[in-house]
C-alpha cells in the first residue's frame, strides 16, 4: 500500500493567547522567530467555511523550524477553531501534509472511508487559496491538514534521520 503522504509540512496548535504561547516558545525554549498573521475572513470576499459565508477571524502565527512549520492559532470569532478550543482546550489541534493524490480525490476517498464529510473547509477561489481539516481522531487521534495548492517546505515522507 503506497502512503497517501507525500509530504509533512506542520504541526498546528490551538492556544488561547498566542502572543503568550510565541514568548514561551521563544524564550523558555529559544524556538523562533515567528510570523504573526491576523487573518480576517471579511479581508477575502469569496472565503467560505463548510461552503458557507462565514466570518473567520483568528491570530495566525508560523515558525519554520526542523524542517517544518510550526502553527500557532488563537481564535477570536466564533468558528470550529473557538469551539475546538472551548472543548478540549490548548493543545496541538492537527497535522499538515502534501498528499500524493489530488484534493478532490483525498475528500472523496476520506468520505468514503470514514463515512465523514471534513471537519473544516475553507476556500477562497479569488486567492486560490483551499483546505481541509480530515477527521482522523477516531483512526489516527487527530486532524490532517490537506491542500489544494501547491504548498513549498516540509519533510519528504520517506525522509529518515542520518544514523550515527
């Protein structure tokens, strides 16, 4: 069976305050630096969440690290993120991949191995921008992050550490 990975790009994490959880990151454990984003759905007037006009806003913050990114999220509307967020707390929240397949390909199959439709969908087709969150807790215990757009970074799959 050939992996439907084909590339790991990042570990997200969804926290209550991000300019708290960067300053620990940076200086508790000297990760950094990191990018700041706020993001603002009403930015982008073709953006839908689940194929609804939905306002998103959230505290989006990355730092490229090991290989990967690391993604920080603090959401401030209501959305999934906020709910998320308020039931299970902080913590990491998905994974991010380049998948082998086409995007339309990988939410079909997802459908049908899972019986799920994604958790999240986003699309703006004006920026080109479109993602998914598959829910994968029951199989794998979490999200995985697929895009329909070519995404640049991250660690082949089949990459292996050098032995010493």
């Amino acid at each position: 069976m050939n992996t439907q990975f084909k590339k790991f790009l990042q570990i997200g994490i969804i926290v209550e305050n991000a300019e708290e959880t960067i300053k620990h990151f940076e200086e508790d454990y000297g990760i950094g630096p990191w990018r700041v984003s706020p993001l603002d759905s009403n930015e982008f007037p073709d953006f839908t969440m689940n194929g609804k006009k939905e306002r998103l806003q959230t505290i989006m913050c990355f730092c490229d690290c090991w290989g990967f990114e690391l993604e920080v999220i603090q959401p401030i509307s209501d959305s999934p993120y906020k709910t998320w967020l308020e039931e299970h707390g902080p913590g990491m929240h998905h994974i991010a991949i380049i998948t082998r397949d086409p995007f339309d390909k990988v939410i079909e199959e997802h459908k049908k191995l899972t019986g799920r439709d994604p958790w999240l969908w986003c699309k703006d087709p004006q920026i080109g921008m479109e993602f998914a969150y598959l829910d994968l807790h029951k199989e794998i215990g979490m999200f995985l992050e697929v895009y329909n757009e070519d995404k640049k970074g991250g660690l082949d799959a089949n990459f292996k550490l050098p032995e010493e």
